[in-house]
C-alpha cells in the first residue's frame, strides 16, 4: 500500500488495476451491477473521482492527485473489509441508464424490469399517454422514476412499507425532477393507497425463502432485510399481488412482477394461471406478466385460485 500511495505518477487506470488486483485477491462477491473485479474498481474508483463510467483511452491516463489516491485505496479497504456492495460506499447507482443516491436503507438496483420499462412495455400495452402507473416496494424509487422518465405525461404512485426507504425516494425524486408527478405512500402493498385504476402495476418484491437468507454472500446481507426476506417459501407477498392487483387495474392493464429463482415456484403453485414469463435481452429471469382479465379470471373472489 505505502508503495502505491508514495508512487508517481499514478493513474486512473492504474487504480482500476489495482483495485481489480486487490478484489480478485480478497474473493469479494459482485452481484449490485458488475459482475467481476474489473467491473466493479472500474465502477468504484470512476464513481469516486467523478468520471464518467464509461471513461476510455486518454481519460485512464489521467495523473490522480495524492487526496484522490487516499479517497480511492480507502474505498477499496472498506469494500473488501466490510463486504458492502460498492453502491453504498459511493452512495450511487445506475438503472436504466439513470443515476440513483443509495444507502443502506435500500436495495442497491438491479433489476431487470430496467429492459422492460426502456422499451415501454411493449407490446403489451394499449396506450401510451396519460397513463396511470404503480409501482408497489419502490425502494430507492428506481423503477417509479424510470417509470415516470418513460412516459412523460404518465402519473405515477409508489409505495412503500419502509419509512426510511420512502426517504431514500424522495432523494431521488427530487434529484430528478419528479415530485410534482410521482406520489409516494407508506403502505403494506396496497393497503393505505386509494383506490385507483392502474394501467401498469409493476413490482419488484422480496422473494427469497426465509431459510435461504443466512446463506446469501455478505454483501447481500449488508442490503436491509425486509426487501428481501419473501417468507417461509418467498412468496408471501407474490400472493397478495395475484389476489389484490385485479381490483386496482384498468380493464386493459397489466401487472408486470419479478420473482427472480422462484418462478418455478410459483408456477407449480398456480399451474392453472398463464404467467407468462418474459424473455429478457439483456440478462435476468423470472419477470412474469399478467393482464387485468387473467387476474380477474383467476384472482378475483368468484375465481380465486388456491395455491397447491
């Protein structure tokens, strides 16, 4: 360490070696939006010297001044020894192409639904103007922002059982303009939201099975438990979307929800219900689609299915 701190010159892309070196080293796990230890010194060592991310070519030979050589190495340090994802140590992430503040009251965004919401949800939806969104568990508020971006003229609601969640929300409503058109609510699914028609309800949910918790990697158990933990078989709140979301939709809308690893899960649960499950371009499983008359159909009391 001493040898790199007192070298000269040192720079951006030595730092990104160096960390990439240091991670390999330390067998720190990626997950929050890299996938390997070049990805993720990139992202941190960018992120903190206020780079772009896809800096390139001349921008790596930039001679780093000792403070940014200590802001780096010491990020690196609580990267490997905390075992936090890089997200909260920079206190950004991206989705969608937008950047979001995080902390640690809220997972770091990753989701795949960031594919579905570029393309507009195309084909699936009838109308693209004057749309009525919900985005139920918002977290950091990724997918109602990104969401909103979308489809300018749309109004957006988002919920969240999480007081300090909805905080981290508001942050990046603010920091994107979007106050004035994304409501928030501090609501168990859809309990304490009015009742409203909904041409999109998109959701991403805890759904990892209670026992499966204590054996995730570190840096998932830094992220708060509540937006993970999905109950004995994960799908505790997947069940109350199914049988609540019916009453929310236009006639037209759909209901878009990730369930990552337990969509076969689920499917065995309710073989009788025609999930259909999304392919994805660009990585991730487990995002399944319903319409309105589906969950009618099958969801509402006069058809409510029963789990098996």
């Amino acid at each position: 360490m001493k040898s790199l701190l007192a070298s000269s010159p040192t720079t951006v892309g030595d730092l990104i070696e160096w960390g990439e070196r240091r991670f390999t080293e330390a067998g720190v796990f990626f997950g929050h939006g890299t996938d390997c230890a070049l990805n993720e010194a990139a992202f941190l060592v960018l992120t903190a010297l206020g780079l772009a991310l896809g800096t390139a070519g001349a921008g790596l030979k930039q001679v780093v001044s000792e403070t940014q050589r200590e802001t780096v190495t010491r990020l690196v340090r609580q990267r490997i020894k905390m075992r936090h994802p890089a997200a909260y140590l920079v206190h950004e992430a991206w989705f969608g192409g937008l950047p979001f503040y995080v902390d640690e009251r809220v997972l770091v965004p990753r989701s795949p639904i960031s594919e579905l919401i570029g393309s507009r949800f195309a084909p699936w939806l009838s109308k693209h103007k004057g749309l009525r969104i919900l985005d139920l568990g918002t977290g950091s508020g990724c997918i109602a922002v990104a969401c909103a971006l979308a489809f300018p003229d749309s109004r957006v609601d988002a919920t969240d059982v999480s007081r300090d969640a909805l905080q981290v929300a508001r942050i990046n409503l603010q920091r994107h303009g979007l106050e004035h058109r994304v409501q928030l609510y501090e609501s168990d699914v859809f309990s304490a939201l009015p009742r409203r028609a909904y041409d999109i309800i998109v959701s991403n949910p805890p759904y990892v099975p209670e026992a499966e918790i204590k054996k995730l990697p570190p840096e998932y158990l830094a992220e708060p438990k509540l937006g993970l933990a999905g109950g004995e078989d994960g799908l505790q709140i997947v069940r109350r979307l199914l049988v609540q979301s019916h009453a929310y939709l236009a006639e037209t809308g759909i209901l878009v929800v990730e369930v990552g690893h337990q969509d076969q899960r689920l499917q065995q649960a309710y073989p009788d219900v025609p999930f259909l499950w999304l392919e994805l371009e660009y990585g991730g499983e487990g995002v399944f689609l319903l319409e309105a008359r589906q969950l009618h159909l099958h969801f509402s009391p006069s058809g409510l299915q029963h789990c098996v």
